[in-house]
C-alpha cells in the first residue's frame, strides 16, 4: 500500500538540469529523508512526487501505477509545508477538514475524521480558532492534522520543522516520529538539517546537485559512506579530512570522525596546536591546528581544560577511519 | 531617541500634512460654498461662506430642472462601477496568471501589458471611435465601459502581479494538494490576502474615469448617455456661463466618488502602509 518508486526521474527549468536522473523504492511504510544542502534539488523532487512540477523525464510510480499526469489532488497523497500554508479564512476543523469535503466525503465522517485527528495531535480545543490566533507550533501540529485526516498513501513533509524555534523544533521531532510509528505509513520527508534525518529517518537518500550520492539507513551513512560529500554531510561536527600521502597511505584524503580522534597532552601522531575550545557540559569540542591538515575537530565526552594555543598530540583510531581516493570516492 | 524628544518633528510632520490638506481641499471647498449663493454673490466674494443674505439654491434649482441630471449619474454610475468591475476581475486574474505560470511569452506579455501604462489610450482615439461606429456601439455605456476597462487594466495587471506574487506558493499548492481547482485558488485564497491591493488599483482606476470627459464626449455624446462630466458642460457656454449651475453639478458629482472612495479607503491604507508596519 503506498511504495513509492522513481525511474530515471529528471527536471529541467529551461536549460538548468535541476534534477539529473534519479532512481529511488521508498517501500511501504518507510521513513524517508531526503536531504542535502540548500539548491540540491530535494524540494524540487518532492514537489514532483506531489504533482506539483511536472516531470521533464522519467517515470514517477505510486502503488505501482504512473502517476505522471496525475493532479496533486488525484495522487492520494498530503503535504506538510515549511510555512504551514493554513487557509487564513477557514477554522482549524474547516482546514482539516477542507481536502475531504472536496472530495465529496459526507458530513459526519469528515466531522468523525477531523476529530480523530485532532485527538492524535491534542488540537481539540483549538477546532474552532482561525490560523491567525495560533502559535507557530500550533499551525504546524494543524498542517500535520490536514495531511493525517486524509488518510493519504503518502506523507510529504518540505522542511516542517525550519520555521520553529529549537525547543518546539525537538517536540515536533518527536511528535512526527511517534505518529509515524502510530499510523505506519509511508512519509517521505525533505530535511537540509543531518540531525533531523538521522533522528527520524528509516532510511536517508543524501542529495547532492540533483543526484543521488547515497541511500541508506542512518547508521550505514554514519559508519560507511559511499565518499567524501556523504561522510562531510552527515554526522556532527563534521568530518575531518586529512592529507593521505602525507600520512603515508595513498593520494587521497582520510576521513575521520571528531569522536574517533584521541588526544593527549605527551604523545599520539600528529602534533598539533589548540585554537578553540567549545564547552558544552557533557561534551567538549576542541579545534586543533595542524601544519599539514588545517583544522581538525576533537569531540570528547564530559569536560576537559584545554587551553587555547597549548600543543597537543592527536591519534587516529585506525579501525573507524575511512580512506578516500583523489576524486573523493571512497577507496 | 525617545518618542518624546521627536515630538518636535511629529509636529513639523503634521504641519506640513496639514498644509497640503488645506491646498488640495481648497478648490474642492470654494466649488461647494459657492455653489449655494447667489451669483451676485459668487462675484462679488468668491470665499465668503454662504450666509442668509447671499444664500441660494438657484444652481441645484436649473440642475435638476434642465437636462436630466439624474440620468447622467445613472449613466456616470453605471459606466464607472462597471469598468471597475471589469477591470478588477480581469487585472487580477491576468496578474494570477502572469505571477503564477510558467509559459513561453510570460515575461513579453507582461512587457506587453505595461506598456499601456505608458502610452496614454487617449492617442488611439481615431482609430476606437472608428471601431465603436463600426461595431454600431457609438452612444452606448458599452463602448464607455469597454475603453474605460482597456485603460484600467495595464496599471491594475502592473499592481496586482507585484502583489501576487508576495502570496505564499505554499498556500496555493496546499489548495492544490486538497483538490480546490485553480479558480477556487484564486477566488477564496488568493484574492482576499490582495484585498489592499485591490483596493489601491480601484481607486486609481475609478477616479479617472468618473473625471473623463474626453471620451463621453467623443464615443457618447447622445442625450440619454451623458455622464455627470459631459452634462455639466451644457452650463458652460461660449458666451455665457452659468456658474451657479456648473458649481452645483459639480458638488453633487463629488458625492458618489466620495462614498466610493470611502469603501475603498479602508483597504487602501492597508494597501499603502503594507510590509511598512509588519
């Protein structure tokens, strides 16, 4: 019920190739992410699979069946907007409950409808309030209860979560994960933020430039990225990428991740010296200047005293470390 | 800076504001006082109000005796709540399509429509009056409305694009995704969040054409056509004028615009101070 499938799917506004061919399976009651940096082309493909913006190539297939020329309304499918989009001039029931009564569905069911969901999301005293009168969080719990008293085959979420400030940001988070679990159906949802991928996701497709540089679960991006962009993209702080002829292995870069370096006041392999260091209570992040490597990022749990400009000798954990070829692949 | 140490400057502000009011309504206001005395009195002081001793009605006596005058605001009416009308609907929608879809031309046509706002209509005049007798609709409110609606829409479409444009995509695919068709978008989403705009261009475009008189008395000068503008020249003569009458002509032709004006007036502040204060 619901999988999602692309073939060869292409974009192009004009003579920019916005989208370069991508081919995806999202199954059946999967978490999808998309996710990648700002003009990567994941709004766009979703926009697509919504019928939004048409298709320059390519096939889009929902429950096996071409949905190419389809209208949005006819995909069987609700989106969650970045800026909620609310009707201003409807109330939050006649919002939620505006998709089905266009579609023809009785009275009752749509009044039956609107109500479970607003019980789902804790909406129930605000039914009858205009969009106008609710708080940035608020709007977004109602755009997510439009979308679920569809009962669409699949949920398009654009960036729900931008426009929220961080604490409302990690509450709405969670509230998405446990419906999903709830309602077990198919969501795809467009991210450019690794944190909110990695959280919810099944499954992540990393984007980059209208392609796609990998799919797979959250800890296979984390633990065996496909190359340099990937292993830069997710996982926080970033990356450190080191010079590997230096170093004595083959031209190429070595990844390695802030948590996989040691550091140590007496010895280790690269001598280097402290420039910052952020202090976050149960984490501490030092940044570490080396010669050869430029900035490197040592994350350490719990506090440490590092003093800026002291020398300090970093280590590589050999066995988390990754090895990439000149053209960023990995080797 | 406190708002107290910039009351000084609210008070230049206003001063100036207020000066411009007083120069702009002093014409409006000598045309009103003046239309209640007598002509003797018209002459002999043009600024003194109407008192028992000058005051008569003798301009609005001849103007609702002579010519129909009634008919002419009909027809003045008629012509100007209809083009607006018009020109309203089709700028708007023009403007939806111009700022929504994505088609070849899209950019030339609206080239195309702007230029209108720089080449006045009145140089087309020839060749409108030979199709208004060609079409057989010279003296009709037809061919009033119609001119009146070709000159409204550049503005309007130059206007209500820029403001649709502002109107959130996200909203209108919403309305997609929910199966509302493209005219229902544009009807009950669209539409009111540009209600100030709206307001604006009916403005602009209504005053015109209550003012014209260059086309009434081009395309309909016929007796049961006359507008308000056109049937107050029957009181200026060659020779003679008859000041009472054109005066008062003139003060009841304020009136209509003027409750129009204030239906609008509303909206158009918003229009205007819009993205000024949030």
């Amino acid at each position: 019920m619901g999988a999602l499938e692309l073939k060869g799917v292409t974009k192009s506004f004009g003579k920019t190739d916005v989208i370069k061919g991508v081919d995806l399976i999202v199954n059946d009651g999967e978490f999808c992410v998309f996710v990648g940096p700002s003009g990567c082309g994941k709004s766009t493909l979703l926009r697509m699979i919504a019928g939004l913006e048409d298709t320059t190539g390519g096939d889009i297939l929902l429950d096996g069946k071409r949905m190419n020329d389809v209208a949005p309304a006819k995909r069987e499918l609700a989106m969650v907007f970045q800026t909620y989009a609310l009707y201003p001039h409807l109330t939050v029931r006649d919002n939620m409950g505006l998709a089905l009564k266009q579609a023809g569905v009785s009275r009752a069911e749509i009044r039956a409808a609107t109500d479970k969901a607003a019980a789902m999301l804790a909406l129930e005293p605000l039914m009858e309030r205009r969009p106008a009168e609710l708080s940035g969080g608020q709007r977004q719990r109602v755009a997510i209860g439009r979308a679920i008293v569809r009962t669409p085959k699949l949920f398009l979420f654009d960036e729900p979560l931008s426009n929220l400030d961080a604490a409302l940001r990690v509450a709405t988070r969670i509230e998405i994960a446990k419906l999903h679990r709830e309602l077990k159906a198919t969501m795809i949802y467009v991210t450019h933020d690794q944190v909110e991928a990695m959280t919810l996701a099944d499954r992540i497709v990393v984007l980059r430039a209208g392609k796609v540089e990998q799919v797979g679960s959250p800890m296979e991006l984390y633990n065996n990225p496909a190359n340099t962009f990937v292993a830069g993209f997710i996982g926080s702080p970033q990356m450190n990428f080191l010079d590997a002829a230096s170093m004595g292995y083959p031209p190429g870069r070595i990844g390695i991740r802030p948590e996989h370096l040691t550091i140590s006041r007496e010895s280790g392999d690269l001598k280097a010296e402290v420039s910052h260091v952020e202090k976050l209570g149960g984490e501490t992040l030092v940044y570490a200047c080396h010669p050869d490597h430029g900035l490197l990022t040592v994350r350490l749990f719990g506090e440490h005293d590092f003093a800026v400009s002291e020398t300090v000798y970093l280590t590589l954990q050999r066995d988390r470390m990754f090895q990439f070829d000149p053209a960023g692949k990995r080797r | 800076m406190s708002a107290r140490t910039s009351l000084g400057r609210t008070i230049a502000a206003h001063a100036v504001l207020l000066t411009y009011t007083l120069i702009a309504l002093f014409p409006v206001f000598v045309i009103v006082i003046n239309s209640f005395k007598s002509r003797k009195a018209i002459f002999a002081d043009p600024l003194a109000l109407p008192m028992p001793a000058n005051f008569d009605l003798v301009g609005y006596q001849t103007v609702l005796k002579q010519g129909d005058f009634l008919l002419y605001f009909q027809n003045s009416l008629i012509v100007t709540v209809a083009s607006l009308f018009f020109v309203l609907l089709f700028g708007a929608m023009a403007a939806f399509a111009l700022s929504e879809y994505r088609f070849k031309g899209n950019t030339l046509m609206g080239l195309y429509l702007a230029l209108g706002i720089m080449i006045p209509i009145r140089l087309g005049t020839v060749a409108i009056l030979e199709i208004m007798v060609a079409t057989g609709l010279v003296n009709t409110l037809t061919a009033l409305i119609l001119v009146y609606t070709a000159q409204g829409l550049p503005l309007a479409i130059f206007i209500l694009s820029e403001f649709m444009k502002s109107v959130s995509k996200d909203l209108k695919d919403a309305g997609r995704i929910d199966g509302l068709s493209e005219y229902r978008i544009f009807f009950t989403l669209v539409l009111p969040l540009v209600r100030p705009a709206m307001a604006t261009v009916a403005v602009f475009t209504m005053i015109p054409i209550w003012n014209d008189l260059w086309f009434p008395l081009i395309l309909a000068p016929a007796e049961q056509t006359k507008t308000v503008t056109l049937g107050a020249q029957v009181f200026i003569g060659q020779f003679v004028t008859n000041w009472n009458a054109v005066l008062a002509a003139l003060s009841l032709a304020i009136v209509p615009v003027l409750v129009l004006y204030l239906i609008f007036s509303r909206q158009l502040i918003r229009g205007i101070t819009a993205g000024a204060v949030k």
